[in-house]
C-alpha cells in the first residue's frame, strides 16, 4: 500500500469519526485527502462511542457503515466526509465544495434533553481549503452552513509514518459558530424554557470549540484497514456556559475496519 493511500484512509476513518456528532468534529479531519491520484473504494464499518450530545455526560455506542469513494478527477463520497468535487487538487493543494451530512440530535437520547425538542437530520454545504506545508504537516480550514446555522472550522495535521502499513496522525483544530448555529445547539427558547425547565438562553456568536484527535491506522492482509483513534473536544465561550452542557470536555473513540476494493 502507498504512503498516500494510508493518510487518505486515515483522513477517511476521521471523517466517519465526526459525522455522528452532531457534525460538532468535521473540521480539518474530515476534508478529503491531500493530493491527486488513483480512484479508490473502502467498504467496512465501524464502532464509535460518543456524547449523547455534545457537553453531556451521558455516552451512547453506534454501530455505523463505513464507505469511501475518491475519483483522481478530484470526485468523491464517504459517509464522513460527504459528497464533493476538489476543483483545486494538487500535490499540495486542495480547494473544493462539498455536501456533507448534519446529523440533528433527539430528545430521548439524554433525561438532560427532555422539553428541547428534537433537532431533525439535514445536509450543510461547505467549502473547503487544505494546503500541505511538507510531508508531515498540513493546514486547513473549511466553512458550512445550512438551516441550523454556519459554521468556520481552522486546524492543523501532523503525519507520523512509523512503517510501510502503519500510519499515525494528530489533529487539531477550533470551531466557530454564528449566533443562529449557537442558538440551535446550546440555546434554550422561550417554548424550550417553559418545557424542559431551563432559564431561556441566547448564546452569541464566537469559538464554540476545541478539539485534539489522535488516530492510527494499519494495513494487513493485502487489502484489510484496522483503524482507532480517540479525540477530545473542549467547549468554549458562550456555548459552555448553557444550561444543558453538563460537561464541558467530552471524549470520542472509535474503531473500524475495512476492505480496499480497488
């Protein structure tokens, strides 16, 4: 297996990683991959365990498919990282826009929630800049928006290649939200007060959160990918001081496993 395909798969799994967080984690880690190439398809699936809702302290375990499609035209689909097109794909470049899924979020998932209501599944359209500053290094950052908000996410990367299969990489990044994106997540209306009990809150715009993600990936048997990785997210600002944060640093793992068809 190539060097490249081993970060591609690695930045595939992170993007699987985020997506069932209410899209709290699609930052820098679950852009498409740096660089022009082959076409690729992995097919596997993949365990995650995770917040309830982003600040609580309740954990639920899900079960989810994983599939990663790239094209070398610059297409490509993943249950992480959406669907999109890299009008800009280089070496060391990658400029594009994508559809990437924004999972909402159930009352019935926490007794934290009862009275919020149920915030529905959506789709958000992103844009999304990535420039590698070497080998081990790259930047990137990525705007979406859709009926719940917009949102602005900056980070860093850091490749570690520690063997032919074995890959690691570390993955930092803030996320900002304007006042609507707030109000959606953390904010607590009139009807919501009356409901669930909670004073009514109106957060502002601003940093929302910060997030650390260590991941590491192996390929064995020719063509099988073992991937894990756990990540830590830090509530900032406004949105760590609503009313249904019960903990302001929550944590993710996951692990999954897949097949590279071609």
């Amino acid at each position: 297996m190539t060097p490249r395909l081993v970060a591609a798969s690695f930045v595939a799994a992170c993007g699987l990683f985020s997506a069932p967080v209410q899209a709290q984690y699609q930052g820098i880690v679950s852009l498409p991959p740096v660089g022009p190439g082959d076409s690729r398809l992995l097919l596997g699936g993949a365990t995650i365990l995770r917040p309830a809702y982003l600040g609580s302290d309740d954990l639920t375990l899900m079960v989810l498919p994983y599939i990663d499609y790239a094209n070398r035209s610059g297409f490509f689909a993943s249950t992480g990282s959406g669907i999109g097109y890299s009008f800009v794909n280089t070496a060391t470049t990658q400029v594009g826009a994508r559809l990437i899924p924004r999972f909402g979020r159930r009352e019935s998932q926490s007794s934290d929630l009862r009275g919020m209501g149920d915030i529905g599944f959506g789709a958000e359209a992103s844009v999304y800049w990535t420039q590698a500053l070497s080998r081990a290094w790259t930047l990137g950052v990525n705007v979406r928006g859709g009926d719940k908000g917009a949102e602005f996410d900056a980070g860093v990367r850091r490749d570690l290649q520690l063997g032919p299969a074995t890959r690691m990489s570390l993955t930092a990044f803030v996320t900002a939200g304007n006042a609507k994106s707030q109000q959606t997540w953390f904010g607590v209306d009139a009807g919501q007060s009356l409901a669930s009990g909670y004073a009514p809150y109106s957060p502002s715009s601003g940093l929302r959160n910060a997030q650390l993600a260590l991941s590491a990936n192996h390929f064995f048997a020719g063509r099988w990918i073992a991937i894990g990785g756990i990540g830590f997210g830090h509530l900032l600002g406004d949105a760590a001081d609503s009313p249904i944060v019960r903990q302001r640093t929550n944590a993710t793992a996951f692990a999954a496993i897949g097949y590279q068809m071609f």
